[in-house]
C-alpha cells in the first residue's frame, strides 16, 4: 500500500493538518521512512512540531518541492547522506537538511548508544578480551560493502543488497568480511552471476581515496547486521534470535539519547534553521 502513496497526498496531508487549530503554529519535519520518524519523534518538541513519514528519501524531497511551491511555512526535511556528500552533491534547499553520516542509523551507532547496547548483549569478558576497537572495526567491516553498495549505484549494477546472508562473507570470531565472498553473495543474491568480479573490484577500488571519511561510506544497516554476528560470538554468547537486526535497531533506537543529539552537526543544522524560520520550532529546550 505504501507504493501508492504519493508525494502530493503527504503534501495534501500536512496542509490539512496545519488548518487544524492545534497545528496552526506547529512546524512539520518530513523524515523518510518509519524507523526515521520512531527516531525523531523522541527527539522534536511534540507541542511544537509533528513529524510526517514520507516512506522513502525521493517522496520525502518530492513532498518538501511540493510545499514549498505554495510557500508553505514552517516545514522541512531530513533525509539520509547516503552518498550524495561523497558525490558532490549538497541540498538545494534550506529546508533539506542531510544526517552527518550515511544515514540515521549510523548517527546511532557513532554515539554512546552503542556502548549501551553491548552492555545489554554483550559479554564483558568477551568484548575486554577483543583485540581491536569494536566501533573501528565494524566500520573497516562494513565499509566492504559500502564500496560496493557505491560502485553498483555509480555503474549501475543494480545489485540487490536486501536480505543477504551476512554469515557467508563475514568471520564470527574476528569480523573480518571476506570481498570475494561478499561480491559471489551479492551476485547470488541479485541473480546476476556473469557480471565479472575482477571488473566490479576495479571499480570498487576507483572510489576509494585516502581523505573519505568512512562514516559515509558504511551503510548503518550492514554495521548493524555484522554487530548481530558480533554478539553470537566474537562478544557475546546471544542466539541469533536475540540480537536479529531488527532487535538491535530497536535497541539503539531506545537508547540514543537527547543529549547524543545535541552534538552533532545536524542538530545545529536545525537551530539554524529555527533561527531563519521564526517562530517555529522544532527542538525541545535542553
């Protein structure tokens, strides 16, 4: 059902809700997708903002275009990075505002949340025991597959990343993730086995330079996943079921705090936009 609805119907939606008496004054942040919108509904003033789902990051600019078209006030988007800041490409509006990493779930797991989360999963021995930084090494993990999440967007493999069995390309007791493995895997996965992986290799490697931070590079869902594998063994004694993805993202969700939010660039971001968009508001007072 949510393929059809469509950017105008959200558009619709909002100027609606603004007629109404108790959202005359309320400004309203477009976020892109349900997760994103658990997320930020603990993080607005509830009595001075109301954040919409625009179910996807295109319906969510579209929806932002529309509004602002009729100058529609007190009204702006948050999307996520993914690659556009390594591409170049930067918001043409004032009201799209960019997560400051790839995108809203590796905002979490770059902040104290993490740290809560493995408390609660983890095990102590285990994880003083682990040899290397786990942040650090969930990156130099996941950013394998951020390369070629990159490299299939950039030259249009059209590679299918869902529901990829993170099992087969990534080691349980050190996390390493094997690229020959996960390149067969995501061939496999995509129905796509005569694409050559010498080939995809070079281009993964034509976009990897020394300056890139890889905070835009890794996908917060592939950390997450490798996390789950992370927790059944390398630092934990978890089964699968209790740290599935899905619980995880919970979890961190739960536990990214406010004041984890008020250190990062996009909650500047916002200020400044409260600043230009008096009288809305957006953020609780700290």
């Amino acid at each position: 059902m949510r393929e059809y609805i469509t950017p105008n119907f959200i558009a619709n939606q909002i100027r609606l809700l603004r007629d109404r008496v108790q959202y005359t004054e309320h400004s309203f942040l477009i976020a892109e997708g349900d997760t994103d919108s658990r997320v930020w509904k603990n993080l607005v003033d509830s009595t001075k903002c109301r954040v919409e789902n625009a179910y996807n990051k295109d319906k969510a600019v579209q929806v932002l275009n529309i509004l602002e078209q009729v100058n529609f006030a007190g009204v702006l988007a948050v999307v996520d990075a993914d690659f556009d800041i390594l591409e170049g490409s930067v918001p043409l509006s004032p009201n799209l505002l960019f997560t400051d990493t790839h995108d809203l779930e590796t905002m979490l797991l770059k902040s104290p949340a993490l740290e809560k989360v493995l408390l609660e999963h983890g095990s102590e021995d285990k994880i003083k025991g682990f040899s290397k930084d786990i942040r650090q090494t969930l990156l130099e993990s996941a950013k394998v597959i951020g390369y070629l999440r990159w490299a299939s967007l950039k030259f249009n493999y059209c590679l299918r990343f869902e529901d990829l069995a993170f099992k087969k390309f990534v080691d349980d007791r050190t996390l390493i993730l094997n690229q020959s493995e996960l390149i067969k895997t995501v061939k496999n996965n995509s129905q796509k086995l005569g694409l050559d992986e010498p080939e995809i290799i070079a281009k993964m490697d034509s976009l990897r330079t020394n300056t890139q931070d890889m905070w835009y590079i890794c996908c917060g869902h592939d950390m997450i996943c490798i996390l789950s594998i992370a927790l059944c063994k390398a630092l934990g004694t978890c089964n699968s079921k209790q740290v599935e993805p899905d619980v995880l993202e919970k979890d961190l969700r739960l536990a990214y705090e406010s004041s984890h939010f008020r250190l990062t660039q996009l909650y500047t971001a916002i200020q400044d936009w409260e600043k230009t968009n008096q009288p809305f508001q957006v953020l609780s007072n700290p």
